[in-house]
C-alpha cells in the first residue's frame, strides 16, 4: 500500500517563499504528482516529478527524491490568490497497483498581507 | 476552465437509489479518471479508462461502476446508495495511459443523499 505525509496548514506572507514538504511510503511508484485546490473547487494540476530533481515551473518548483520517498513543493513571491490546499499524489507502479493514486490529507497554505 | 465537463453540478437523491454521473474528456484526452472527495476521506481515486478500457482500480465499491463510451466520455454509475456517499465527485482525463505526466480534472458534481 502506500502512506503518505504532508503538513496540515502553513502560513506565511505576502511575497515571501513556503515550502510544503510530502513523505510516502509505497510498494512501488510511478510518478508524484502536485495539485492545487481552492475551497469547493476542483484540483488543478501542478507539477509531476517521475525521476529525481527538480522541475521548475514559474512561481512554482517541485523537487523528487525516490530514495528518501521525499518531495516538495515550493511556491516562491507568495501571492494572496496562492492562499489553497496543495495535494500531493503518488501513482503506484508494481503489478498491483500500477495506475492507482494515493492522495495525502492536503496541505493548507494560508498568505497573510 | 480545463476543458472537462461534468453533468450534473449537483444531484440531490434518497438512499437506496441509483444515480448515473457524466463525464466529457478534453478534446483528444483518451484518459478518464474518476475520484471522490469526502470531508473525512479526502481525495479518493476510484477508477481510470483508457481509450474505452479498463486500466486501474482503488477503492470503488461494488456498489459503483463506471464505463467509458467509443466517444471516450464516460459515466460513474452508483447504485443502492447510502448517506456517506454523499461527496464531490470529480472526473479528470489525460491523454496518456498509466504513464501520464499530467491530469486535468472537471468542476465536479457535488451528490447529497438524504
């Protein structure tokens, strides 16, 4: 099966930079994958990380390392629209559970003025 | 606005009934996915398509199934249902199978049962 681990909330202001940290723990993987969901709307994709490093999109980073089950997201110059819950999501990848994906809890990233 | 479509937005029914939930890929998606969110569970993924097949299954239960048509949109289909499946219920697609580096979900409908 898979675990996985991520910060209930966050807070940070205006401009600055937070990093939202995800830990799994999985029988086999297949790629992370970064969502952002603002409150009764749907998630909108992010980010995938498969191999290990970082992807850099925009205001937007997502780091993978696959031996340590370890990612983050990085969200940079924070805005008050940024102010959401961020998923992480983690895609299985042995026989049996190959395409199924695991969600955390969410994070939720609050931006103060 | 991603370009998947979901019917209804909302869906408000008894327990016991059978509801059937629409969803439309974005253009040239083959890929379809279904999830549900509850508040105390989260997003739970349920089941994936692949260019009308069926490619991965989590935890749906017997009690739902889903299908994908020849003109790739698909339909989520719950039966004999129960108070906590009350939830949003979101389609996404893409346009690889299992090895998809990106998914793109809909609005949603949003199923209350009384």
């Amino acid at each position: 099966g898979q675990n996985i681990d991520q910060p209930t909330e966050m807070t940070a202001t205006e401009g600055a930079i937070v990093q939202i940290n995800c830990t799994y723990q999985t029988s086999g993987f297949n790629g992370l994958f970064w969502y952002q969901q603002h409150a009764g709307e749907a998630p909108t994709f992010l980010s995938y990380n498969v191999l290990d490093g970082l992807e850099e999109k925009g205001r937007f980073s997502s780091f993978l390392s696959r031996s340590k089950g370890y990612s983050y997201l990085l969200l940079k110059e924070l805005q008050m629209k940024d102010s959401a819950s961020y998923l992480c999501a983690v895609r299985g990848g042995t026989t049996d559970s190959w395409g199924k994906f695991q969600f955390g809890a969410g994070t939720q990233v609050v931006v103060t003025p | 606005d991603s370009g998947v479509t979901q019917t209804p937005k909302h869906l408000i029914t008894a327990t016991g009934q059978r509801v059937t939930l629409r969803c439309s890929p974005r253009s040239g998606d083959l890929s379809v996915y279904w999830y549900q969110q509850s508040l105390d569970q989260g997003l739970q993924f349920l089941i994936q398509y692949y260019n009308g097949e069926e490619r991965a299954k989590g935890n749906i239960l017997e009690r739902f199934s889903a299908q994908q048509f020849p003109d790739l949109h698909s339909e989520l289909n719950l039966s004999s249902l129960e108070l906590g499946d009350s939830a949003l219920y979101f389609c996404a697609s893409s346009f690889r199978d299992r090895d998809s580096s990106e998914q793109y979900f809909g609005p949603g409908t949003r199923l209350t049962v009384t």
